[in-house]
C-alpha cells in the first residue's frame, strides 16, 4: 500500500506518460515516456519526499465508465488500462495533488508512507525512462 501510493506520488513528480510499472511491499518502478525533459534522481527524490510530508489524504469514489470516456485526461498509464465494462470505475483523490483510476491498494494519508528514496534512473529507449523507489523501513 505504501509503495502503491508512492507511485502515484511519483507520476505527480514527473507528470509525462507512464508506459509500465510494477510494485512490490517496499519498492516500485514506474516507466515514462518523459521525452527530451531532465530527469534527475536528487530533484526527483526531493520533491518525492516533499509530496509524502505533506500528509495529504488519500480518498476514492467512484465514477460511471461514460464519465471516464469524457475525461481522457484522467489515465496516465498508457500499458494499463483502467478496469472497465462493469459500469463504474474508481477514482483516487490524493488531496489536491492527484486524481486517477486505480483499482489498487492505498494508504489513507500520505505521510504514512515515510521516507522514500530514488534508487534508479534507467533509459529504456530513446524516450523512455525507468524509475524505481524503494522506502525507508523495509
Ligand atoms: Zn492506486
């Protein structure tokens, strides 16, 4: 749950494409398509950081697969799709910093997650780049 909502943290970090992932009970990668922009793993890991003491709560509701139809801009992850064709889909809120579809697992506030750290930063092809975490405690 923790490194499951660090990745959501994550893509707000680093706000381009997420093309795959993966998480486990401490650590997790995202992969984006960030194009020619900079990615450094001191600036990542900072704001990471920064996002996580901000405590901010974690919630969820659901909305009808028609309203998710007309807000594309809701689904960042390009490779996974979120789960549709039973009606409903559900929403997580992170207070003020994230709004996506996720059927997963999530802390009820940020702050519960703790320190996090940037481990790797991998090219993977031209315009994509591996990002893993791993958190503190593990
Ligand atoms: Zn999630």
């Amino acid at each position: 749950m923790r490194a499951h909502t660090a990745l959501h943290l994550l893509s707000v970090v680093l706000p381009y494409p997420v093309t795959g992932g993966s998480v486990g009970d401490a650590e997790g990668r995202l992969d984006f398509d960030s194009g020619d922009a900079a990615v450094e793993k001191i600036v990542v890991e900072r704001r990471l950081n920064e996002l996580i003491a901000v405590d901010a709560a974690v919630s969820q509701r659901w909305i009808t697969d028609q309203e998710l139809e007309a807000n594309p801009a809701l689904v960042k992850t390009m490779a996974v799709k979120p789960p549709m064709g039973t009606g409903r889909v559900r929403l997580v809120a992170i207070e003020g910093l994230d709004l996506q579809p996720c059927g997963g697992t999530h802390v009820a506030r940020t702050g519960e997650i703790g320190r996090a750290s940037v481990t790797q930063i991998e090219k993977k092809g031209k315009l994509n780049r591996r990002v893993r975490i791993a958190l503190a405690g593990a």
